[in-house]
C-alpha cells in the first residue's frame, strides 16, 4: 500500500488543472481513498464534464474497473460513487492497471478539451 501511496502523491502532483473541473487538479475529481479502505469511484462528480457526461463513456470506465480481478460495481451506480475495498489492489498487477484506468481517464479528460 505504501506503493500506492507513493504513486498517488506523484501523480497528484504531477496532475494538470483543466477548464470546466473547477480549478481542482483532475486527480482530486476521479476519486477517493478512504481511511476505511475503500476507493470511491467518482462518477457522481464526473458525470456532468465531457466526456464523462457520455453514458457510455462511464460505462467504458465501469467495464474497465471491472475486469480487474477483485473489483465489481454494478452498472446501476455509475451515476453515484461506488466503492471497493483496496485490497483488491494488492493481487497480482492490479494495481498497474488500475493506475493505467486513471491515466486513460486523464488522457480522456484532457482530449475532451481540444
């Protein structure tokens, strides 16, 4: 975990602050790590920003988290802010690829305002 630590602050910093994500870095926006340890998926706040305002588009996120193994959120939350617990992170390469999802999501993001 203390990876995934380490990786978040990088990231964090090293994020861009786009038009439209009120002034926040967009990292700050996608979502949550609680101290309950659970990630929440912040479809609720995403939702209305191209091009996560696309339906289908959150479904893609939603297909794409759940083809990693120990994550599965229904698709009637894609409007809200799901959770899974972190330890779905620890197996295997899991947490690379849940690293990836975020940079797709940043690199969407980021076309949406061209």
């Amino acid at each position: 975990m203390e990876n995934l630590q380490n990786t978040l602050k990088v990231k964090r910093q090293m994020s861009k602050t786009v038009d439209g994500f009120n002034s926040c870095t967009l990292w700050d926006q996608l979502f949550a790590i609680w101290t309950s340890g659970y990630i929440e998926i912040y479809f609720q706040y995403v939702k209305d920003k191209p091009p996560f305002d696309n339906q289908s588009k959150r479904k893609e996120l939603l297909k794409r988290l759940n083809a990693i193994s120990g994550i599965s959120l229904p698709e009637s939350k894609i409007d809200k802010r799901p959770s899974f617990s972190i330890d779905a992170l620890k197996q295997n390469d899991n947490l690379d690829e849940f690293l990836k999802i975020c940079d797709w999501m940043i690199g969407e993001i980021e076309l949406s305002q061209i």
